[in-house]
C-alpha cells in the first residue's frame, strides 16, 4: 500500500501540494520519501525564504523535516539516505560542519551533495530531499 501525505506542520499550505500535483511525503514499503524541502514559508503575501545563507536555510529545512518525520512516526534516527542540490556548494560545506554534522549526531545517512544552477525557488540556496524508515506502530 501506497499512501500519500502532505501534513499542515508549518511549511508551506497543503493546497499548494495539490495545486502541483505532488505529495510532500510517500509512505511505501515501511519507508517515507520526503520531497524536496527548501527554507521557504508561507506569508500573506506569497512565499518568502527563510534566511540568506545556505547555514541558515539547512537549519530551517532540518527543523522542518523533524516535524514531517514526526507527523509520520519516524525522526531523524530513522533517515536512510537524503540528497542536497546547492547552489552555493562551497558554503553547504561550511554548513554540513556547523549545522548538519551535530544535528544527524551518531546517526549519519548516506549524504549526496549536489551543485546546481538553480533551484525552483530563485531565492533557495538549498534543497533537500530523502527517505526515512517509519518504525511498525
């Protein structure tokens, strides 16, 4: 069984999933898949980012990703593998060591970082996306 989730956990608005066409979480298999998460927010106005810098936006989009891994019944224990796509790569460096490195602790996934042009936010220096095992409730 397949099943298809875009929970309200602050983000971004859940109709803005449906308008796309796509799930922010798909749950297969006893594994959840996460679609690209970037440091974006909704405001009364439309979309916004979260910070200016690549640290910045890592840490948003991880505190958001606990909160989705949390709406399923999994954490960042639980992460099997996540790809980062940058378009600053020289600075997701410097971030995997202040932010990353002590957020993942002892449990590291295995991490593919990726250098883009650009991403589908034009003000997004970073997006990541990854799956995780959801533990049988």
């Amino acid at each position: 069984m397949i099943q298809r989730l875009t929970p309200d956990v602050g983000y971004l608005p859940p109709a803005m999933f449906d308008e796309l066409g796509i799930s922010q979480l798909v749950i297969a298999g006893g594994m959840v898949h996460w679609s690209g998460i970037v440091a974006a927010q909704s405001v009364s106005d439309g979309i916004s980012i979260a910070a200016t810098d690549v640290s910045g936006q890592l840490a948003f989009i991880l505190d958001k990703l606990d909160v989705m891994l949390a709406a399923v019944g999994s954490d960042r224990t639980q992460i099997v593998a996540m790809t980062m796509f940058s378009t600053a790569i020289d600075d997701l460096s410097v971030a995997l060591t202040r932010v990353y490195a002590p957020w993942a602790g002892e449990h590291r996934p295995a991490l593919t970082s990726i250098g883009v042009a650009r991403l589908s936010l034009p003000q997004a220096l970073l997006e990541v996306q990854g799956c995780a095992i959801v533990p049988e409730r």
